[in-house]
C-alpha cells in the first residue's frame, strides 16, 4: 500500500527545485555585457597603440613562431589572410587544397583575444569571372564569422585576359554576400599597366618599399587617394624573429579617423 506524503514536504521539494532553475539559469545578459565591454577595449587598445604598425600575415608566419603576447603589444592593428588564390603545392604548403589558408584561424583568434582589431586579405588568382566568384564566397564564409572589420582584395598578378573584369567580379561577388567594407589592395604600376578601376572600392592600399630596407623610405607615387601604404616586407618587430610586411595609414590622410575606418566599424 502507497505511504501518503504530506503537502508541506510536497511544496519543500517544488520550492528547492524552482531556486534551482533560477541560480543555474543561463546567464545571457553576461554574455551581452562581455561583448560590449570587449569592444570598448578593443577600440581603447588599438587607439592607444596608433602610432604602432600594422601588419599584415599570412600562413607563411607560422603561429607556432608567434609570441602573441609581445606582438599584439607592438602593433595597432592585422590583416590577416584567409585565401591564397591558388591551389595547395608543395612550394606553396602555407594554404589548403582549396586556396583556404592554414594558419587564419589561429591568427584571428589570437589576435582577437587580444583585442587587437583584425581585418582580412584574399589573394586573386582566377583565370575567369566564376572562379573568381567562387574564391569571393569561399573567403567570405570562411572569414565572416570572425566579423572582420574590412575585406580586401590582393591584386598582383594578372591571371585572365581582363583582370578588371575580374577584380569587379569578385568584389561584387563578396558585397552580395553581406561583406559591407571591402577595399583594393594594388601596386600603382600594375594598376595603370591593367586599367584596374578602384572606384567601387571604399578604400585602397598601395605597396610602396623603395630599397625595402624594412624602414620607411617615401611614400607612393600617385595622385590616387589611398588609405594604407604598405612600405616594406622585411620590418622587424618584437614577437616574431622573421620579416613582416609593415604598413601605415597614409600621410595625407587623418590618422585616427582613418583607422577607425579601416579596423573600428561595427
């Protein structure tokens, strides 16, 4: 025969699980507030940090060679790239079969951790406007969830017979699929040499080195309204024994704002 329980050790148990549910329930607004208080220093670190270099970094930095702690203390701010533009070979082991570089996900992470703002690079290299588009999509989906602050695009070679009609296939490409800030990263030369138009670009960077001496010697050579100059490919900074390709925001333009343009929009 079934022992009848009393009503008030009933409403005992019912209160002890209710105050369970409430202490152990997931504490979404922590995570809100973790979010806006990590932008907050993301923005206070790198406008500290403005006179220091930006770099930009590829698979071939390897993170195993990384100090992370000392190199995000020396810098402003990192483009780091997502997609090679080309296959995996064996000179060229720094990216997946599938031109997806090996070492983005851990050089975002790192760096975000850190809170240094974070913007990534594709390399083009298709020989026609549907492979162009497939590497746009491909690098989108693998840099979007890591809310990057500017995609570029990394013009150096001509690999189709109209690269213009190339750079803009890929460009319009990245924007249908939600990228909102996308700029032009491109040699002054091999722009007028193949009449690559950069006006649907909202902002351009220029590799200017001189004797690439891995300091700053001049800057580029053009009536063209750039963003970031690119002055070398051997800088040396504290937290990585190899080169680094260093850049900076352009002379003529206002320093801050111009940051906050490249690395700080939402």
């Amino acid at each position: 025969m079934r022992k009848k329980i009393h009503p008030a050790i009933i409403f005992s148990l019912f209160t002890i699980v209710i105050a369970i549910l409430i202490f152990n329930k997931p504490a979404y607004e922590d995570h809100s507030v973790k979010s806006k208080s990590n932008t907050v220093q993301v923005e206070n670190q790198a406008l500290h940090n403005l006179d220091k270099p930006i770099i930009d970094i590829s698979g071939w930095q390897r993170p195993e060679e990384i100090n992370y702690d000392i190199l995000s203390q020396n810098i402003s701010g990192a483009i780091v790239r997502v997609h090679s533009g080309t296959q995996h070979t064996e000179a060229n082991d720094a990216a997946f079969i599938n031109g997806v570089d090996k070492s983005y996900k851990n050089h975002i992470s790192e760096f975000q951790k850190r809170n240094v703002p974070v913007a990534v690079y594709a390399y083009l290299a298709g020989t026609n406007k549907e492979e162009m588009e497939k590497a746009a999509e491909v690098f989108y989906n693998s840099a979007s969830p890591y809310n990057p602050s500017y995609y570029w695009l990394d013009v150096e070679e001509k690999t189709m017979a109209d690269m213009n009609d190339g750079v803009e296939a890929f460009r319009a490409k990245l924007e249908s699929l939600g990228a909102k800030n996308i700029g032009i990263y491109i040699g002054v030369y091999f722009m007028q040499e193949h009449s690559i138009n950069t006006k649907n670009f909202s902002a351009v960077w220029i590799p200017s080195y001189g004797t690439n001496s891995g300091y700053l010697e001049s800057t580029p050579n053009t009536d063209l309204d750039y963003d970031l100059h690119q002055y070398t490919s051997k800088g040396k900074i504290a937290g990585f024994e190899h080169h680094l390709d260093i850049n900076l925001i352009s002379t003529d333009k206002e320093k801050e704002e111009t940051f906050r343009k490249l690395f700080l929009r939402p």
